[in-house]
C-alpha cells in the first residue's frame, strides 16, 4: 500500500485550523525584513564603509523579502484587501526582478568561464624545460660577464695608451702656465653589471586549463557582452532605487509592518484550503512534466531543437520555470502558515532540494543561450564559434542534469511499503 510521508510543513497535516492572524504576522515579520535590508542597502550602496559586499547581500535580502510579500499577496488574495494586494503586488516583483538583473549577469559569466575552464585540456608544463631554462639563464649569465670584461680591458687599455701619448707630446712641449685639468692618478675600478636571473613563472592551478585560442577567445566575449548587460542592469537597478515608483513601494511596505490590510472575510478564514490550493497547482504542474523521461540519465532530450535558429528561449524549458514559481509560492505558503513566528520550525527537505534544482536548471538554461547569443555575433573565428557551440551543449547537459535530479527528488515524497 502507498503511504505518504508526514510533512511537518503539509498545509493538510495541521488539524487545528490556521487563522488569518499568521498571515498578519507573516507579512509583518517580511515587512520588517524588507525595511531593515533597505536601510543596510542604502547605507553601504553608497560607498560607505561596509564594501560591495554588504552592498549585494542587502539586495539579496531585499529581492527575498520582496518575493515572499508579493508571493503571499498572490495565494491569499481573497483574505486581503483586493484593491491594495493588486497594486502592491506587481510593484514587487518589479522591484525584485529589477534588483536580480544584475546579480544574474554576473553569476551567468562566472558560470560560463568556470565552464570553458573545466572543458579546456589541463596540462603541467614538464619539469625538464624549467631545468633547460635555468641552465642557459647561467649560461647567458656567464658569457655576458665574460663579454663584459673583456670589454672593460680593452676600453681601458686604449684609454691608457692615450694618456701615455699625450704625457710623450707633453714632455717635449713647452709646459703652460697652469694646467686646464689634473688627470687622476688612479682609475676607478669598473663594475661589471650582473643581469638578475628570469623570474620562474607560477604554474598554472589545476583546476584551471590551458585556454585553446578559441575558448580564450569565446571567454573574451562572453566577458565583453556580459559586463556590458551587468553594467546596465546597475545602472537600471540604480535609477529604480532613487525613482518616485521604488519610494512609493516603500512607502506601501513601511506601512504593512504594522497594519495588514485584511478583507472582512478574514476574521472567521482558514489560512489551509488556500495553501492546499496552492499546492494542488504545483502538483499539477509537475504532472505535466516530462519526469519519465528525465528519470533517465543521458536522455539528451534537453539537445533537441540545440540547433534552432530562432534566438527565442528554448520552449521546452517553460514548463520547467513555472514549476519553479509555482514551487516558490508553496514553500511561502508553509511559511505563511506558521505565521513567522517560530523560525527554527523544521524546512521540508525535499522542497529546498527540489527547488535548488530547479535553480540550476535555470541558470544553465539562462547561460547556454547566452553562449548561443554570443556565437551569433558577426564575424567571429571559426574557432570561436566551435568553442561556443561545445559551451552550448555541455549547458544543455546541465540542463539534463538538473531535471534529472529534480525527478530524483521529488519521487522520493511516495514509498512503497509491503
């Protein structure tokens, strides 16, 4: 008989019911969190002391308050004001999608050069070139002191041979009145100047590969179109932050940190039949997926149509991107239902595994067909091209890969027991 695993986050596991208090404490708790990331944000996004890196976890931790605010405004609508849930609620996803543009660019390069690295050959250079070049360092070292000494004797011989010639001339003329320069008596010894030994050049790490020119190349390009889009998303995310719509956000949130518009409705609800709801929405989804096919590795069903000349998205990867939204608005609804109150609440496990996967499948999504838009550039080497192309697949790979460990995952939710 199947049975079903006891999920201590389960909307359907509780018997009491949830009242729509929790959802109050729920959105106050991520109001706050969100006032709090904002004030950290503008605090060291302006050069102060905290460094860019305090910078970028506040935006992370705005874009995530943000996402379970709107998310929740989204599954419990019908508890809440309808007309101020509708216009907060897109404000924050643009706010959090505008936030993510930048962060995205720069994960989706490193992503993509951490790539070409690890397909790139790895080899050490042998230890017998470095002997070679020791040996003729000393060797050149030897002869150019050799060269310069007798340089150096020479130059001074003639230079002696010219000063007793002209003491002979002055012997048999008549002395001046007084000498214009006294020679020296003694010649300053010459020093012969001794070339450093060449600097022995680090050897490469070995998580790193000897880049062809091509992939060097690809990586160049990468790096060039992707800065550029980080640098806009910056500067976009920099305008949306000093804009009268971000300040009007604000203004909505400041005020949801310590009153929650509620619908009248709300005083006598259940918080459970709206997560279910939410739940039977992803299981749905999810049934819709290929699983059977993603349960077999090496399927290559993430290669068809890799040759596609339409620069659109691939379609086969959509369904696959909402059962990641809809995996996000379920685990905020579980967290909703414990009201935020009580933190150390244990996660379901197999919701943070599922949702990790589905993570990396659309990163490697989002960086192979930025590798594809990259090899669509005019005039590129072929090598270049070919790098790109073998970019492409092994992100496709991962792709496979990922939904491969999502099918895993998320099978593991039924046992069979005898």
């Amino acid at each position: 008989m199947a049975q079903r695993h006891l999920d201590p986050t389960d909307p359907t596991a509780a018997a009491a019911p949830v009242p729509a208090d929790a959802l109050a404490a729920y959105l106050r708790s991520q109001a706050t969190e969100f006032l709090r990331a904002l004030r950290q944000h503008q605090e060291t996004g302006a050069g102060a002391a905290g460094g860019p890196a305090e910078s970028v976890d506040a935006a992370r931790a705005l874009r995530r308050s943000a996402r379970r605010i709107s998310g929740s405004l989204h599954t419990f609508r019908p508890l809440l004001d309808e007309t101020w849930a509708e216009e907060l609620r897109p404000e924050l996803a643009w706010l959090s999608g505008t936030l993510a543009l930048e962060h995205a660019c720069q994960s989706r390069l490193d992503r993509l050069l951490q790539a070409l690295n690890r397909l790139s050959p790895r080899t050490e250079p042998p230890t017998d070139t470095l002997v070679d070049v020791a040996a003729g360092s000393r060797a050149d070292l030897a002869a150019g002191s050799r060269a310069d000494l007798a340089a150096g004797s020479r130059a001074d011989l003639a230079a002696g041979s010219r000063a007793a010639g002209a003491a002979r001339v002055g012997a048999t003329a008549p002395a001046p009145a007084a000498p214009a320069t006294a020679a020296p008596a003694t010649a300053a010894p010459r020093t012969v100047p001794h070339p450093a030994p060449p600097a022995r050049s680090p050897a490469p790490p070995e998580a790193r590969g000897n880049l062809t020119v091509g992939a060097a190349k690809a990586g160049a390009l990468l790096d060039r179109q992707l800065t550029l889009a980080r640098t806009r998303a910056h500067s976009t995310a920099l305008q949306a932050l000093g804009s009268a719509r971000f300040h009007a956000v604000a203004d909505k949130v400041a005020v949801l940190a310590s009153d929650v518009p509620l619908a009248p409705a709300a005083q006598t609800a259940d918080l459970r039949p709206l997560a279910a709801a939410a739940e039977e929405r992803l299981t749905d989804a999810v049934a819709a997926l290929p699983l059977v096919t993603a349960g077999h590795p090496y399927n290559a069903e993430a290669l068809v149509h890799g040759l596609s000349p339409d620069p659109a998205p691939h379609p086969q990867d959509a369904p696959w991107h909402q059962v990641r939204l809809l995996l996000r608005l379920h685990r905020y609804a579980c967290e909703a239902l414990r009201g935020g109150e009580d933190p150390g609440t244990p996660v379901d496990a197999r919701l943070l595994t599922a949702g990790q996967a589905l993570n990396r499948h659309r990163e490697a999504s989002e960086a192979a067909a930025a590798a594809a838009a990259a090899a669509r550039t005019p005039r590129i080497a072929p090598a270049t091209a070919y790098a790109l192309g073998v970019l492409h697949a092994d992100q496709r790979h991962e792709v496979e890969a990922a939904r491969f460990a999502f099918q895993q995952c998320w099978q593991q939710r039924t046992v069979t027991a005898g």
